[in-house]
C-alpha cells in the first residue's frame, strides 16, 4: 500500500479519536516503546481516567516487534508526524512529556541498578529534549557511575542520546563527547585509536571548566588519559582515583567529619602558611567603586598519592560570603574543589572539641571550674555538630577560645580567628601546585588636585608570607605614587632595577611590589597573621595631554588673531575659505583628542574622566572661543561687532593659557609631592 495513503489513514484515524484520548497519545509519541504502566502514569498525570487496555487497543498503537510481547509503540508515521508538530507549534506541551517521561524513567544512583541501565539511558534522552541544564548534571553523574560499575558502554549510550537532541548546549555536547571517547578508551585500552586521543585532547582544550563534580572527575580522567597515552613515559594514571569519591574526604555519620581530617585540617589552619610557597596579588580597577582582586598561590603538594585538604589563604572571619562564592582554579583554569564557610567550620568545631576532650584527660584530677566548663563546651560542640547548628557552633568556638588558656587558648585561637580557604588537592587527579581564585572589593574615588585621582581600597594580605603586590597600569594616566598603610610593620621593595624610587622621581612609578612584614612576637603571631592594609593608589593625566591641549590653544589663539586681521587684508569670498578650513582644522583637531580620550576599547574610563575633566573644560572653552570668532567674521554683520567678538573671544582663550600651563606645574608637584588621603 502507498505510504501516502497509510499516512492519510492513521491521522484520520487520530483526528477522530476524542480531545481527551488525543492528548494521551500526544504525550505518548515522546515514548519509543509503550507499556500499560507508561500509559496509567501518563493518564494520571492528565488526570484523566481512560483504561490502559483501552489505549493500547487503538488503531494507531501496534505491538513493538523489538521489545516483545508485552511492549507497545506507536505507528511509527504517527509518532513522528506528532512529534515534529509538537516540537513546532505546540513547545509547551512537547516540554511537558519529555519532563513527565524523564520522570517515569528516573532511577536511583546509589546503588546504580545493573538490570536498569536503558532507563537511566532513557531518562537522559528526555531531560536532553525538554531540560539541557538538568540532562548535564544527570549525564555526568550517571557516566561517572557507570564508569565506576565497569560500564563504559553504558556511559556511552547515555553521552549518545545526549548528543542527539535538537537543542543541546555546547556545554552538553562537549561533556558528551568526552565521555562517549572516555568510554571507548575505556573499553578497550589495549587497542586505543590514535585519532580518538587527539579528538579527546582537542575536546578538553576547547571546553570551558563545570563546577559539576562529577564532570569535573571525567575531564580529570579524561586529561589523565591523554596524558598516558600521548607521552608513554608518563606514569599510568589510577583511572579508580580519579573517579572514586575517595578524591574528596568522607564524613562520619550524621555529616560530622571523620576526626583524623579534621585534627590535620585544623592543624594546618594553625600553622598557616606552611603549605604556601609563594602569593601573588594582582589589582585591576574595574570603576570608580568596584576592585578585582586576582590571587595566584603555589603551593607544597605531597606526592605521597593520599588527596588532602590544604589551607590555601586567610579571610576576616565576617567574609564568610566572599569566601563561599570564591572559585577555585588551578594553573590550567580547571576548577578545583574547595570547602564552603559552613564545611570549614564544621571540621574546626570537630577539632576544637577533640583538642578540650584531650585537655580533660590530661588533667583527670582537676575538679577546677575552667575544666568542667571546658567539658560543657566540648560536649555542645558535638550536639551542636549533630544537629546542624551552625549559629551556635560559631558562638561556641569563640566561647571556647575565651574560657581556655595557655598553649590550648592559642592552639584554638589560631585555627579560629580567622576563615580559611580550603582546597581539596590530590596528586593523583593532576591537580597543580599553582592554584588562582578572584572576588571583587569596594573602592573610593577621589580627585587630586586639578589633575589626579587618588584610589583607596583594603588588601588582604597573610603577614607569613611573602607577598607579590601587581598595581594596575590605567589607558591614559601615570601612576604617580604608590602608598601602603598597615597595623604591621612592612617594607615595600619594587620588582624590577628601579631599586631608588622614589627618590629618583621616576616618570612613572613602578607597578611590582614585594611587602614583606616584620616578625613580631611569638605571642601575639595569631593576632597578626593577617593584615588589613590600606593601599592608595594616585594617578595623574599624561604629560603628553597636557601638551596636547596647550598645543589646541595656540592653534586656537592664532584662529582668533587671523578672524580680526585678515578681514582687513583679504576679500569676503576669500576670508570665508580660509576661515572654512580654519574651522575644520581646530574641529579635526578636537575630534582627534576626545577619540584618544575616550576610547572605547580603552579601560578605565571613569578614571581617566575624572582626572581629565578640567584639561578637557579647557579645551572646550578654546575651541568655542575660535569656533565663535570664526563664525562672527564670515556672519556679514558690522566691523565693529565682528571685532568686539573676536576680541572677547581673543581674551578668553588668553585667560585658559596660564591656567593650561598651572596646571602642568600642579602636575609636577603632584609627582614630587604627592597628596594621599589627604595627606602632603
């Protein structure tokens, strides 16, 4: 029979089924095969009460010769004549049955269930079609334990439904093909195709970082593969470490941390910086109230194979949420896991309570106030810790810190008197010594003189460590003077062979620093490990805009003496070309300032505005004044109007010449002198 008219014939037939029966079958085109629970569910959910028997007794549902027996579908030419209507008129409800299906086939990934891989594989197909976001995160999760099941197939069945939907992200389709060339590796690593690790390492070049973690495990083993197999003596990569969860610690029962992590995590809080080789703190000005603060860290990672939690830097302990919205980065811009202020304080309060238990057992005799208090708080800490408590673990830490003393007060002292930012780090999973992490601080504004600008802002400096401080240079001024306020003594050394300056008035100041605090006293170490100091920044215009404008105003000067004298010199016919072309110089000339002013791809704007606002009032008042006396010699008005225009014009740019030239001595002395926060 034609197609054409068995095509015909099954639409028909499913125009004259009722609205309600119709509705059924249209959720149910999403489905490649049917079965009388597929169609319970599905009718519940539109809440209608049609029998399964019934449906699945249609004309246009057949047996599925794949699946057997008991298994359904729809014809074929039906469901794809309802399903490209659906995705094209109707998206609603097209979303709607992929979310009710990926709803029907959701199974538990913990344990993954064996027998049950073509749901999962089945659920990933829907959320791909109605919801790319979740169909991500459910890809990664389920490759990664399929992986782990020794599945490589099915992860890759799963990444191949992914891939196909029709609107599928970048970042969906990258993650598939990561996984579909993992998996492939994976079930046959003996006989690895070239090609796919070339594929494989253009892939992970190409993509961007996830902060899922289970996608970030697969680009680990991913890149671990691709390091294996491109460089033959590299050592073979623990694919099993990679992937386990062992990458990231555990937690005892009831989400307290399993003490011997955290009596090393709090240990190293107390001691910090001893992971930390060096420190590198880069400032870039994003307006007139906003910094970036760019940090780059290295530090010592232990090869022993064990994945450990390392203090990476120190926060006030009110910067709870810049410490949560930090991301973690490693040299290669791949994001790296790091531990959220509740995490962090929960494995504090753990070692806090240990540290009092032991205090207690060595001093079994004492029947002393300060112990039993002692034992109060320690038992709170670990209720606290059950409960979820996290406001009152906060007040029970300083509690705790205030009703110790001696070698126990500064052991506590040390390890909670400030946020730590913890990174999970492990050898085995490739991750860098170097690690990157960036968050935004306010700043002021503030005009120096007639022209400068002066930034203030706060820097976060540990007092243990050997800072390298990197000042932003700004598109169309100089830094003139770089000036830093601490409660700890520091000196500032420059990077680079201008080793005199200040004092060797450079024409411009240096942008690399090293601060180096001075050691102060041992007792009063956990006080001052961190520094908040004050850094103001003064900027002045470029001497180059200055000549620039002085230059304008000759020009303008001579344009106003040419519109009085030439008139008596030249005829009308003659005077009015050359005042035309007069006019266009001084407008060519402006025009070409204000676009080395302003240009768009320049940063810093507001800046360079603020510092330039007078130089350009003068400008402005210039060009007008020749615009003006241009403009009255060529207007055919009477002599004496001309002249008295042009004379006042005449004036007025001779009035901005010792102004121009004032401010380039005011530009100077701001060099030699500088004024900071008001201060000579």
């Amino acid at each position: 029979m034609n197609t054409d008219v068995v095509a015909r014939s099954i639409l028909a037939s499913f125009h004259r089924l009722p609205s309600s029966e119709r509705s059924i079958v249209k959720l149910l085109s999403v489905y490649r095969t049917l079965d009388a629970d597929v169609v319970d569910y599905t009718a519940r959910a539109l809440r209608s009460d049609h029998d399964s028997a019934h449906i699945l007794r249609l004309p246009m549902v057949e047996p599925s010769r794949r699946a057997g027996d008991t298994d359904f579908r729809l014809r074929p030419l039906l469901r794809r004549f309802l399903l490209e209507r659906l995705r094209d008129e109707d998206a609603v409800t097209y979303h709607r049955a992929h979310r009710l299906a990926a709803g029907y086939f959701y199974q538990s990934l913990e344990p993954l269930r064996v027998g049950r891989l073509r749901w999962y594989i089945e659920e990933i197909h829907h959320l791909a079609a109605s919801h790319p976001g979740h169909a991500f995160s459910r890809l990664a999760d389920f490759s990664h334990a399929a992986l782990m099941a020794g599945h490589p197939e099915a992860a890759s069945r799963g990444a191949a439904e992914a891939a196909q939907a029709a609107d599928a992200p970048d970042d969906l389709k990258f993650l598939a093909d990561v996984v579909r060339l993992v998996s492939e590796i994976l079930a046959s690593p003996t006989q690895v195709d070239e090609r796919a690790i070339i594929r494989l390492d253009g892939i992970l070049t190409a993509s961007r970082p996830s902060n899922d973690l289970a996608a970030l495990r697969i680009s680990q083993l991913a890149r671990d593969l691709v390091t294996y197999y491109s460089v033959r003596l590299a050592p073979a990569p623990r694919m099993s470490t990679a992937l386990a969860p062992a990458v990231f610690p555990g937690s005892a029962a009831g989400g307290v941390p399993e003490i011997s992590a955290a009596l090393s995590l709090a240990e190293g809080v107390a001691h910090f910086p001893h992971s930390v080789i060096s420190r590198a703190h880069k400032v870039e000005i994003q307006g007139t109230d906003t910094v970036l603060h760019s940090i780059k860290t290295t530090l010592y990672t232990q090869r022993s194979g064990t994945p450990t939690r390392q203090p990476v830097d120190l926060f006030p302990i009110e910067a709870g949420d810049t410490l949560d919205s930090l991301e973690v980065l490693d040299a290669n811009g791949w994001p790296v896991h790091s531990l959220k202020v509740i995490e962090t304080q929960t494995y504090l309060a753990s070692a806090v309570s240990s540290w009092l238990r032991d205090a207690e057992s060595a001093e079994p005799q004492s029947e002393s106030m300060a112990l039993a208090l002692r034992q109060e708080i320690s038992q709170s800490l670990e209720n606290a810790l059950q409960n979820r408590e996290h406001e009152t673990v906060g007040q029970l830490l300083q509690m705790a810190a205030d009703q110790s003393d001696g070698h126990l007060h500064r052991r506590i002292q040390s390890a909670t008197r400030y946020l730590p930012l913890v990174a999970d780090l492990d050898a085995n999973s490739g991750t860098s010594q170097k690690l990157q992490y960036s968050y935004e601080g306010p700043c002021q504004v503030r005009r120096a003189r007639l022209t400068g600008v002066e930034v203030s802002l706060e820097l976060l400096l540990p007092t243990q460590v050997r800072n390298r401080l990197e000042i932003p240079r700004l598109d169309g001024l100089e830094l003139a003077n770089v000036h830093l306020m601490s409660e700890v003594p520091h000196t500032l050394a420059v990077n680079s062979n201008r080793q005199h300056w200040p004092q060797s008035h450079p024409r411009e100041a240096p942008g690399q620093f090293t601060v180096v605090f001075s050691d102060g006293d041992e007792g009063d170490a956990p006080d001052s490990r961190l520094s908040r100091a004050d850094l103001d920044l003064l900027y002045v215009v470029r001497k180059e805009d200055l000549a620039r404008v002085r230059h304008v105003n000759f020009g303008c000067l001579a344009a106003c003496l040419l519109s009085i004298y030439l008139p008596y010199a030249l005829n009308g016919a003659v005077w009015s070309n050359i005042i035309s072309w007069l006019t266009t110089i001084l407008i060519l000339a402006d025009a070409l300032y204000k676009n080395g002013r302003a240009d768009p791809a320049a940063s810093n704007q507001e800046l360079r505005a603020t510092a330039s606002r007078p130089t350009r009032i003068v400008l402005g008042i210039n060009v007008l004044g020749a615009v003006v006396a241009a403009a009255s010699s060529t207007s055919g008005g009477s002599s004496d109007t001309t002249f008295a225009i042009c004379m006042a014009s005449l004036g007025v740019c001779l009035l901005t010449t010792p102004f121009i030239f004032a401010l380039s001595r005011q530009r100077n002395r701001l060099i030699r002198y500088p004024v900071l926060d008001g201060r000579l």
